[in-house]
C-alpha cells in the first residue's frame, strides 16, 4: 500500500472567491490531475475566508463574562467575545486559551483563530462544515469528473503532547471512521471496542505539508489512501461526553451513570 501527499500552493483567497475554482487552478498549474478515490484536502481559514467567516475585533463588544476570562487567560475581550459566542461550552481556561466544546469536538478557542488572519480580525470556523465539505466536493467532482471526498482541515492539540497536529473540521465524500469490532487481532483475540479515526489522520497527514505560517499551500491532494468513497455526508463520527475517554472522566467524575 502506498498513499502519496501532494501540497498545492495557492495565492491568498479573498472573501467570496470561489474554493473550487482556486483549487481546480492550483491543481491545473501544478500539473496534478485528480484520480477517483483522492481526498482534497483544504485548509478551514481558506474556507472560512471565501465564506465570509470573519470578525472585525472592533465590531464586536465583550460582554461581562468575556472581561472576566480575559483577565483569567490574557487574551482580547473582544476575542474571547466571539469564542463564546461561537462555542456549546466552556469547560476550563488557562493562559492563552479557553478550552471549549463546539458541536461534537472538544477545541480551544472554538475554532476561533487570529494566525494567519487579516490584522484586527479573528477566523471562524464554517457553520455545519460537513455540508460546506459536500458542496465543495460535488463542485470538484462537477469540474473534474473524478469521484473525490474533501477533507476541511485545522490543526489542533492532543492533550500533554507540545505543538499541533491536523483536525478535521468537516468532511464528506468518504467513511470518516472504520469499525474493528468483531473482527480478531494478531493472536486471534475479538476486537469488541476498536474503531480507526480514519479523517484525523488524514487531516493530520494533509497538516504536515499545510504547515502552521506562510507556507502558502491550503490544498493537499491524498492519494490512495485506505477509505471508501461515498457520495453522502459522514455519518458515526461523534460520541458523547459520557462515552469519551478522556473528556468523561473530567465532566462526569464522580457520576458513574454519566
């Protein structure tokens, strides 16, 4: 088996530009045409870019709340405004960051991100990212012809590891996640609890060429890599608090029925 990454430089994408005719252009001019089964993997801040997912700091006044945990963690009021506004909720804050739920992923900040912003404005990440990702999608398989997933990527952190690696914020097109249960391990023994997050690993795989500052390269094309093309939205992906392993025994400890 072998899975081949392939960065895409592209120019800065402005507001309201079109993702797929800037991705089908930076395919074009690297000379990388698109094969049935690759994941297109696109950076969240160019999505959230072209969509209009952007704050002006100045537009926005912090509430009370935001005062107070900007003292707790050093950040602007008004950007710790728009965290709260953007997450389902906040569950602890440290210096620099507020650790947050938003829809199914436990995030810092909410998604929410001044690097590789405009100055005086914050990024967001994209309302319901999985449809974002199947229009995307369908918009690259109606150009090219090829039957392709999109993969919408952030980068993010594993707990007690420095630096970052790749999220996925949004997909479609492929299974995001491969059951192991009922099937036997190396020495015979069935598997009763094992699932693969295919989609992080992809994500952070598209992560290690993306980068984290002005590399220029917001689309990564992953080739041949162990997932089944669909032509859906992901489905399975997400448990609750109670059933995680590492968020579960923080929210609910002391409350064995969860």
């Amino acid at each position: 088996m072998r899975v081949e990454l392939i960065a895409l430089r592209s120019r800065p994408i402005g507001r309201g530009e079109d993702l797929v005719e800037a991705f089908v252009s930076a395919a074009r001019e690297a000379g990388v045409p698109l094969l049935d089964g690759d994941i297109v993997a696109i950076s969240v801040k160019v999505v959230s870019t072209s969509m209009g997912a952007v704050r002006r700091l100045s537009d926005v006044s912090p509430s009370s709340a935001a005062a107070s945990l900007s003292a707790e963690t050093s950040l602007d009021p008004r950007f710790v405004e728009l965290i709260l506004r953007e997450s389902d909720a906040v569950l602890g804050a440290c210096r620099g960051s507020l650790l947050t739920l938003k829809g199914s992923q436990l995030v810092p900040n909410a998604g929410a991100d001044l690097k590789n912003s405009l100055e005086g404005f914050a990024s967001l990440w994209p309302r319901d990212p999985d449809l974002v990702a199947w229009r995307i999608m369908m918009g690259i398989r109606g150009a090219t012809g090829r039957r392709v997933g999109v993969l919408i990527v952030d980068s993010g952190l594993r707990p007690l590891r420095r630096g970052t690696s790749g999220v996925a914020v949004g997909s479609a097109g492929f299974n995001p996640v491969r059951s192991y249960v009922g099937l036997r391990d190396l020495y015979g023994r069935v598997i009763t609890m094992t699932s693969h997050n295919l989609e992080d690993d992809l994500a952070s795989a598209a992560h290690l060429l993306m980068g984290e500052g002005a590399e220029g390269t917001p689309f990564v094309v992953i080739r041949g890599a162990p997932v089944e093309i669909t032509d859906g939205l992901p489905a399975g992906r997400s448990i609750t608090p109670s059933r995680c392993f590492l968020v579960g025994p923080l929210i609910f400890r002391g409350d064995p029925g969860g």
